[in-house]
C-alpha cells in the first residue's frame, strides 16, 4: 500500500504541475492535458497488471506513460516489471537510468525516493547477473568465429547474461559447425569448454579430382555394377538349375513309389492311398505324399531361382545401358530393303 500511495502521490504531482525542472525530469518539454490524462490512465493499468503478476503488459504500458510524461516511479517500476520476467541486463539499464538522473532538491519526495530505491535495488542486482566464458581447444582462436544466442563473441571474456538457456556455436573454416547448450542460473559464473578437432591438412601437392579422374571412379562404379548383376544372375541361374534337377529327382522317386504301391495286393488299383488299410499300405502311402510334397517345393525352388536370376539380369543390363548412354544422342541412319507385291524400295531409319 505505501508504493501504491507513493505511485499514485508522484503521478499526482507530475500530472498537476505545469512543469518541472529540467534537471528533475530528462525531457523538459510541458505536457499537454492530453498526455497527461493519458499517462495517468496508463499508470493506472500498469500499476494493476503489476499487482496481477502480468509484468511483461505492466512493462510496456509504464513505458508508453514515461514516453507521454516523464517520471522516474514510472521507469523504477519498468525496472522491477524486468526483474520479475527474469530480464536482469534490461532491468539494470533501467535502474541505472533512474540512478543517473540528476534529482534537485526541490523536485518531488517521490522521485527523490525513487532515486534511493534504485540505488538499492542496483546494487543488490549487480551480484544475481550470471557470467559465461567460453573457451576453445584444439584451434588457434581467430581461425574460430563464436556466436552466442546469435551474436558474435569473443573466447576467454566472461560475458553478462540473463538467466536461461542459451546457445554457443563454434564455426571453423572447411568444418560443421559445433553447437553447445548450457543453462545460466542466477549469481553463478559458468566456464563452457569446446574442443575441436584440427582440420586436416591438404598433402602436398594435392588438387581436386579432374574430370578423368571422376569419369574412371564412375567406370569403376559401372564396372563392380556389372559384375555384381553378372554374379547374381549366375548364381540365380545355377540355383534354379540345381532344384529343377532335385525336384526331377524327387518326381522320378515317387513314380516308382507309385509302381510299388500299384503291385501291392495283387496289381494295381487296388491299393487306394486316399484311405489306405494296413499299416504297409499307410507306411508306402505317407512316403509317396512326402516324394510328391518335395517334388513341388523344388519345383518352386526352382521357379524363383530363375525368376530371380532373370530379374537381377535385366535390372544390370538396364543399369549399364543408361550410364554408358551418352548425354546426348548420336544421330545415326540405317537403311532396310523393302519388297512388297508389284514393287520395292528403301525404309531409313535410326536418330536424326
């Protein structure tokens, strides 16, 4: 209640003189009655978001009442408005505002008050700002460019900054760039140490790949293209080969698993194997399903392979052909013999 009374008493006083020395007050022009009045309204809401804890509206609306009518309560309370949202670089400036005007001894006991208490709460702020020093390894520091939060710093100068979380990239000439995060807590000195590695040094003698030199890498990549599409179909190939013969095999066996079943019991036909009787009948039965069952599976074996083969054949030949097309197209001309009923000719053809 007592700061209420004291903001209220110093708008009073402010707003009801015609004027104020210049010393008193950093702009010496005389208010209007308009800008008074609008200061006054401003004051108000501001003093009403600062007790509501909305300090960042508090802030702004005691700056725009500073700007229609200077007072030093209004910028104290900017201050304090900044202190609150954890802005202590822009609440020093602004104390320190209200601490280098110069207050005579006929001005208001308001602004003089304001003067003594930014004095105080100045110096008591002084020890809660935190500092950050950067330090780099590994490189010499001006082959190193530091930014921090965006802005361009310099290594091994401690720097004030607010509490937070804050930024710190490291850029070298030929690298990545580095980046590190680190977390300022009031009153603390935090040291950030960023090692990097030493670029490594052209040999001797060294230039870039000439053309040549690209186009023999794209040979040698077209080259292990092919041979890779060449041993893959290969392999495809005498796979399938390999099952076809053992599916063959397994067709061959059940043939004659089926004569043994048709001599059983005097002769054919008379061993059915969809409803066999006897445990010999069972036993010959279950092994000609098992020759049928391997026969189909080799025979799919089989099917795959080739279709595999076939696949990794075409797929390497397209390859080869669209890197060995060249990037533009030669024109060629071939003639073909026509001969039709009552007459002949030539047709031309090829890329023109």
């Amino acid at each position: 209640m007592r700061s209420r009374r004291r903001l209220r008493l110093a708008l009073f006083l402010v707003l009801a003189l015609p004027a104020v020395p210049a010393t008193a007050i950093s702009q010496p022009a005389p208010s209007t009655a308009q800008a008074k009045a609008a200061a006054r309204a401003l004051a108000d809401k501001a003093w009403e978001l600062f007790n509501a804890g909305r300090y960042e509206e508090a802030l702004a609306a005691f700056r725009e009442a500073d700007a229609q009518v200077h007072a030093p309560p209004f910028l104290l309370f900017a201050a304090r408005s900044c202190e609150r949202l954890g802005r202590l670089l822009e609440a020093r400036s602004l104390y320190q505002r209200v601490v280098d005007e110069p207050i005579e001894a006929s001005a208001p006991q308001e602004f003089q008050q304001a003067h003594a208490d930014a004095w105080v709460e100045l110096t008591a702020l002084a020890s809660r700002i935190p500092t950050l020093e950067i330090a780099v390894t590994g490189e010499a520091p001006g082959a190193v460019e530091l930014t921090l939060d965006g802005e361009r710093v310099v290594q091994t100068v401690p720097m004030e900054r607010d509490p937070g979380e804050h930024t710190v990239v490291a850029t070298m000439s030929g690298q990545a760039p580095v980046t590190r995060t680190i977390r300022l807590s009031e009153g603390v000195k935090e040291r950030l140490s960023i090692v990097l590695a030493p670029a490594p040094a052209p040999r001797p003698g060294s230039a870039p790949p000439s053309g040549d030199a690209i186009q023999a890498a794209r040979s040698d990549v077209n080259m292990a293209a092919l041979i890779g599409g060449g041993v893959a179909t290969g392999a495809g190939a005498l796979a399938g080969v390999v099952f076809t013969l053992v599916a063959n095999g397994k067709a061959s066996d059940a043939r004659r698993q089926k004569s043994v079943i048709d001599a059983m019991e005097g002769g054919p036909v008379t061993v059915n194997c969809a409803n066999p009787t006897g445990s010999e009948q069972t036993q010959q039965c279950s092994k000609l399903r098992s020759l049928v069952d391997d026969q189909y599976l080799f025979s799919n074996l089989a099917l795959w392979s080739f279709i595999g083969a076939g696949a990794s054949a075409v797929g390497t030949l397209g390859y080869t052909w669209l890197a060995a097309a060249p990037s533009k197209p030669e024109q060629q001309v071939h003639l073909f013999p026509l001969v039709m009923p009552g007459g002949g000719g030539l047709v031309a053809g090829g890329v023109f």
